[in-house]
C-alpha cells in the first residue's frame, strides 16, 4: 500500500491522536479514514478545479463541428 507523509503541527496531532483513542484506532488509521471522508465530502468541481486553466484547446476547435467529414463515414 503506498504511504503518505503528513507533517501535523504538535496541537493538532494531540487532538488526531485524542480522537483516535477515542475511536479505538491508531492515529494513522484515524487520518486515513479522515481523508477518505473528507474526499467523498468534497463535490468533484471542488477536487477538480486544481485543474482549471490547466488544458487549452486546439486552435479552430469546435465543439459543435462533426468529427469526421461527412464522405468519410462510407468508408
């Protein structure tokens, strides 16, 4: 499985652990579940919008536009 590293200011990682103990799970089990939690939460324009302005379209694009010509669908 591979591994994330999280560097948690000392506050923080006392209530992580608090609430872990809480739960009856090891802190990284805790977080883990956080995170997968906090991804289903998250609508995907949300997750997604990191990626905004990232891709640009062909010059001449259109959407609208058939893929191919019309005399090539014979072929």
């Amino acid at each position: 499985m591979p591994t994330l590293s999280v560097h948690l200011p000392a506050p923080l990682y006392k209530k992580v652990r608090a609430a872990a103990k809480r739960a009856r799970q090891k802190p990284s089990q805790f977080a883990r579940k956080a995170v997968e939690n906090e991804l289903l939460r998250a609508p995907p324009a949300l997750t997604m919008g990191a990626l905004a302005g990232t891709a640009s379209l062909a010059r001449g694009y259109d959407p609208a536009a058939p893929v191919f010509e019309s005399g090539d669908w014979e072929q």
